[in-house]
C-alpha cells in the first residue's frame, strides 16, 4: 500500500474496481485519504466486458427530452423521474471528463466527432463507444490514472465479508448471528486476504459499496464470476433497504456455444441492422414489436424464450450478413476473433444466440446523492437502485449511471465530510473471532450447492414466471440455507464459502421481490398476472 495519506484527511473505503468505484476513487481523492479494494484483480469486473458502450446525448439531432423519454419508455413505468433526469442532463459532462482522463473513443471516419451506436429501446444514434471494446478502453483508463493517485491506497485479492456497524462494536464473532436492529452507522468493514486468507478490520468515515452485480445467481449469465451479489447481501445484513430485485434483465444475445463461457454478443450488431431469425429463418421479431429485432431488451428476450419453448430448438440465429467483412471487422473486432474461435465465421455466418442474465436493475435503495439508507454507507454503480432503470435498463445507461452517481456522491461527501465536522472513524475495530471454526476439509459442498442455486433460479425464477415455480424456488432455497449457514459457522471462511452466503441471500431476496409483485412489468413476467396494473407502479422494497 504505497500512499500518502494526511493525518487529518477523512478516510473512505471503496468497494470495488469497475468504473462506478474507479471514478469515485478519482473525486473521493481530492479531499481525502481512499483505501480501493477489489477481490480479484483491479481490472476484473463487468466494467471491462462492456461492449456497446456508454449512452449520452452527444449528437445535434438528439435531445435531452430524448434519451429522457427512451429511458423512461424502456422502464416500464418504474423510473424515479428525477434520477433519469440526473443522469441525461449531466451525462455529456462525465463523457468528457472520461476523455479527459483518457478514454479514447471510436471517431467517425473523417475524425471530425465521436461515432454513435444505437442499441434497443433507443430512437437515436447516441452510445459513445471504443469499437466493441467499451467497457476495457474505459477500465484501463481509469486504472492507469487511479495508479498516479498518491492518497489512493489499492488492495486488490482482497474481498470485504462484511459491513461493520456501529451498533456491534463488540467482539465480532463467525458464531454469532446478526439482527437487523439497531445496527447504527456503518464504520468499516472486515476483509479477506485472498491469498493468505487473513482477516482483518479496516475503520471509514465513509464506506462505498461499489461491488458491481449478481448475475452468478443464474445458471447462464454474461457476467464474469465476481458478480455475486456481495453489495446487496452485505447491506441488507447492514439493514440497508434494498430494492426492485425481481427485475434481472436477461440480454438477449449470448453466444451459444458449449466452450464458449458468458460471451456477449452486443445488442450494436442489431443497432446496425443484424435480424434475428428463427431456424426457419424467419424474422420472428416483427410478430412482437414494431421496432423489431431493436425492440426494448425485455421484449426480444421473453420473444427469444417463446421460440425456443415453441420450436425446441437449443438457440436462434443472429443474422449479420448484410455486412461486408471490411466493415463487420473493423466495427466488432471482438466479436469477429471470439466467434471465429468457435469456428464461426462472421458476417457470412449467423451467430448461434440464446438469452442469459446480464444486469440486475433494483439494488441497495440510495437517493440521489448515492446515500442508502444506512448512515456512512454509500452505494454506486451496479449495486446501487437509483430508480434510473426502472423495470428494465435502456441498454447502455450503465457505465453512464456509474460515472454520473459517483461524481454526485463525491460532492456531497465533501460538504458532509469537510464542511461539517463529523466524527472520525473509531481508532480501534475488533479483531475477528474465529469461535470454533475449523478449515473446511473439502470445496466439493460448496460448488453443488453453488450449481443447485444457479440451477435453481434458472429454471423457476428466469424469464417467465409464476407463483408456483416462486414458492418452490424459496421453499428449496430455505432449505438449502440451512446447510450453507451451518457450513459458515463451522468453517474457517474463505472466498468461495463467503460467496456462496451472499449467492443465497440475493437469490432470497430475488424471490422475495419477485413473489410480492402481483402484475407483470418490464422484465418480470409472470404468468399467473400477466397485466401491468397501473396501482402497483411502484418499487419492492425490502
Ligand atoms: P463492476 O465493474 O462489476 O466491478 C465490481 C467490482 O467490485 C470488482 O472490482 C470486484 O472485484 C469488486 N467486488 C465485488 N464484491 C466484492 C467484495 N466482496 N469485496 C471486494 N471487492 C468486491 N453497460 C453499459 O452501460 N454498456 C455496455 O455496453 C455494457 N455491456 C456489458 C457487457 C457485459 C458482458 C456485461 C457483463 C455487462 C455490460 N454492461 C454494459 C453492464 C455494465 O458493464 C455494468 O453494469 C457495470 O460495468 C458495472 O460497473 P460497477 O462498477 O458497478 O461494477
Ligand atoms: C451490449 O453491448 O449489448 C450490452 C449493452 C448493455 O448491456 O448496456
């Protein structure tokens, strides 16, 4: 940990690497001391595997009105007005701010501006992106910069296990189970060395959640494996409300392939005019909406599954032929080498697609300054629910939210932190008590368990629902929580054990939100109420 902390600068834990905790770690530095923590390595998360790119209101012909009302449209009637109005307006100024801090966008062949891409949900051409690439381009920008930062203290292999609160500030223990009730502020956390698997606390004025998204919970997912809930489960120990958790959106085209593991295949292809087409070859996504293969990303996923229900088939087809070589390669380089990989050779070959889950929109509940509901407990990113998504995210608006909260939260938290005294972070944390627990013998429970969760959520909690398949689902998850907690308390913790814990706890929570709305809206779809009930147009909160 090479810094250059002050004595009297305030101290605030970061919690993850992607661009939501990079960009906070870059505003946070300005006025105080920030420990960055990441559980794998710095640049792994779904930041970097971004492909489409980063949405925001750059071209003349677009309006602020625009994105506001294609956002609104693609969320179902669930946005928070304000937060997407937050992130449209003040969207052009983060975009330039990353190009300050050296992100280099894909131009348009004669230079003269940014290319745009469009994706579903939007009727402009507005997502700034580095060829298919975006979200590596922006990762290694911010990284490259956060390294120069003198008072930014990086830990990467380090996995925080949990919030510590106030109102425990007693002699921790694994044997010891947690209430919600009067937990007070948040104050630090307890973290895992990876490597040495050592555990020790670490005190904060301010504590961000940036920990990215769940999308492991599920069978088949575009994620890589951090994404397993760890925000969401560690908050709502904390008593944090979280919020919106049914609605997971599925992305519509991951690649089918059995070697090839969660590749996306962007949603830019259909922007420039790829069809999906079932094995008869048919454009099947004209009988759904009439923007097509364009179609809002909760449309074309549920029209995929129908498909594949009503033929058999194991996939449908992206259709990209209308390209030239020339151009598909320069234009979706990353696409063009993973797919020849699996012996697939684009354009002249269609893309073998199937849907997975990509991207959970409710979250830890926060305003618009990115404070949840816990005092000192900040939440940024994937994890947090602005109210941006609504029910379902307009493609692209990600990264955006990322960069625009994080700026919001850093400004606030100068006032907060510098203006106004407020105490420092306890001096002394206790030290965590291992109790009784012994080392874990052998990793095979963990890894069924692991599968049987993910299997699980697939089958009875995926795109089309029902209240049936719901109850079962957290019937079968009560009982596998049994084993797991017991597991926790006997055994030494270590990554997979701690992940597993917070795999459980959002896959509840998912059921949980998901069994409580009694319509169908956006992305969750159920078929025991298949209308949108305009009374209920309003979050799950938990
Ligand atoms: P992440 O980038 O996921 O980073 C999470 C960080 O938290 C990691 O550093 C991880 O190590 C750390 N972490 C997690 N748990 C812990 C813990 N317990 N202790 C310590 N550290 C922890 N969105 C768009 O807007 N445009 C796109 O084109 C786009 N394409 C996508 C393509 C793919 C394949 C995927 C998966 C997502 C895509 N998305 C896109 C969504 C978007 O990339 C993510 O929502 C966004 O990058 C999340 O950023 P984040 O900073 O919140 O989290
Ligand atoms: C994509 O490139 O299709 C993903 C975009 C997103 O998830 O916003």
């Amino acid at each position: 940990m090479a810094t250059n902390h002050k004595k009297n600068n305030p101290k605030v834990l970061i919690i993850g690497s992607g661009i939501a905790g990079l960009s906070a770690a870059i505003h946070f530095s300005e006025f105080s001391d920030v420990i960055l923590l990441a559980k794998s390595s710095l640049d792994e998360g779904s930041t970097r595997y971004a492909q489409g790119g980063i949405a925001s209101v750059w071209s003349k012909n677009d309006s602020f009105e625009e994105h506001q009302k294609d956002t609104l449209e693609a969320g179902a009637g669930l946005c928070r007005e304000s937060s997407v109005e937050i992130c449209v307006t003040e969207g052009p100024s983060r975009i330039r701010e990353l190009i300050e801090w050296g992100v280099e966008f894909t131009k348009t062949a004669n230079h003269s501006d940014y290319d745009l891409h469009q994706e579903g949900g939007h009727h402009q051409r507005r997502i700034l992106h580095t060829h298919d690439y975006t979200g590596l381009a922006i990762e290694e920008a911010l990284i490259e910069k956060v390294r120069k930062l003198s008072n930014v203290a990086i830990l990467e292999n380090h996995m925080v296990i949990d919030l510590i609160m106030e109102g425990k500030l007693k002699p921790a223990s694994s044997t010891e189970k947690t209430s919600h009730k009067n937990l007070g502020a948040c104050v630090g956390a307890y973290v895992l060395n990876c490597e040495t698997n050592e555990i020790f606390p670490l005190a904060s004025e301010l504590t961000v959640l940036a920990s990215g998204g769940m999308g492991k919970v599920y069978l088949y997912t575009s994620n890589p494996d951090v994404a397993t809930g760890d925000g969401v489960a560690m908050a709502y120990r904390a008593g944090a409300r979280v919020a919106n958790l049914e609605f997971m959106q599925f992305h519509p085209t991951c690649l089918y392939h059995p070697s090839a593991k969660s590749f996306l295949i962007t949603e830019a292809l259909r922007g420039e005019g790829a069809i999906l087409r079932n094995e008869a070859g048919e454009d099947f996504m004209k009988n759904h909406h009439e923007m097509g293969s364009l179609a809002p990303r909760y449309v074309v996923a549920r029209a995929i599954d129908m498909e594949l229900k009503r033929t058999g088939a194991p996939h449908v087809w992206l259709d990209v032929s209308h390209m030239n070589e020339l151009e598909f390669t320069e234009k979706f380089p990353q696409v063009h080498s993973m797919c020849l990989k699996y012996g697939i050779n684009t354009p002249h070959d269609k893309i073998p697609v199937v849907p997975a889950a990509h991207y959970m929109c409710g979250g830890i509940q926060v305003d618009e300054w990115a404070q949840t509901s816990v005092t000192g407990l900040l939440a940024l990113g994937e994890v947090a629910c602005t109210g941006l998504h609504g029910a379902n995210r307009l493609a692209s608006n990600s990264l955006l939210e990322g960069v625009v909260f994080s700026k919001r939260a850093a400004d606030r938290a100068r006032e907060y932190l510098v203006k106004h005294a407020i105490p420092s972070a306890p001096k002394t944390l206790p030290v965590w008590d291992f109790g009784r627990a012994v080392d874990m013998e052998e990793q095979i429970d963990i890894a069924a368990t692991w599968r049987e969760i993910r299997t699980l959520m697939w089958n009875y909690v995926g795109i089309v629902r029902s209240d049936r398949r719901l109850r079962r689902a957290r019937e079968r998850l009560a009982l596998i929580r049994h084993e797991v907690y017991a597991d926790y308390w006997k055994f030494r913790v270590n990554r997979d054990l701690i992940e597993l814990r917070n795999l459980l706890t959002v896959a509840e929570l998912i059921v949980e939100c998901a069994l409580r709305r009694k319509e169908s809206r956006g992305l969750h779809f159920n078929v025991d109420y298949p209308e949108t009930l305009p009374l209920l147009a309003h979050d799950t909160i938990i």
